[in-house]
C-alpha cells in the first residue's frame, strides 16, 4: 500500500510540471506533446487539468473534526485523481514503463477506494 500511496503522490506532482512543459509550444515536437499553432494545449494536458480540478472539488470535504473520517473522506478523491490521472497517461502517453506504472496505480488506487469506502460506511462517514 505505501509503494502505491508514494507512486501516486509522484505522479501527481509530476502532472503540473508536464503540463506545463505541453503548454509551452509544443517544444517536444511530436504526438500528444505537441501544441498547435494557435497555443491551444495538448488533449493530455486538457485531460490532466480536468482530473486535477475534480479531484480537487472532491477534496474540498467539510470537515467533521474527526480526523479519520476526514482522512479517509479526503483520500477518496485524492486517490480518485490519482485514477483519473493515471488513466490520461494511457490514453496518451507512450513510455511502456509509465504505462503499466499507471495500471498498477490503478489496481491500487481502485483497491484503497474499496476500503475506505467500506470503513466510512461502517464508522459513520
């Protein structure tokens, strides 16, 4: 659990900078990377801003002054984004070792959901 936990807060720290990098003409000069003439961003990039604002929407929890059951309310979406995240870098990335990093921070992510899930249902979340 923590190997994917610290895979996921990686990735999510990473997607800013990438998408920064997209943003900035095209400056990797193929596929996805690619920016139009127009300064439009890459569909990456629009994917990854989109993941990015949802899960940050469902971050925004109201808090309950239990600080399990926030946790856990709060880590849903996170791990959510890191899902929604993870699913761009298939759809357009290319790097097989990022690919199936992405497909193991999926099974993860999907698994932890499931629990916390059940835990919350079970301890009045």
């Amino acid at each position: 659990m923590s190997r994917a936990l610290i895979l996921s807060v990686a990735l999510l720290a990473a997607a800013p900078l990438a998408a920064q990098e997209a943003g900035h003409g095209g400056h990797g000069g193929h596929g996805d990377h690619a920016g139009s003439m127009m300064g439009e961003e890459a569909p990456s990039t629009q994917a990854y801003r989109a993941a990015n604002d949802r899960m940050h929407a469902g971050m925004g929890i109201a808090f309950t002054g239990d600080a399990d059951v926030d946790f856990v309310r709060g880590m849903i979406a996170h791990h959510q984004g890191a899902i929604d995240m993870a699913r761009v870098v298939l759809e357009h990335g290319d790097d097989p070792q990022v690919k199936k990093l992405a497909e193991e921070i999926i099974a993860a992510q999907e698994a932890e959901i499931g629990w916390m899930t059940e835990w919350l249902a079970k301890n009045g979340g």
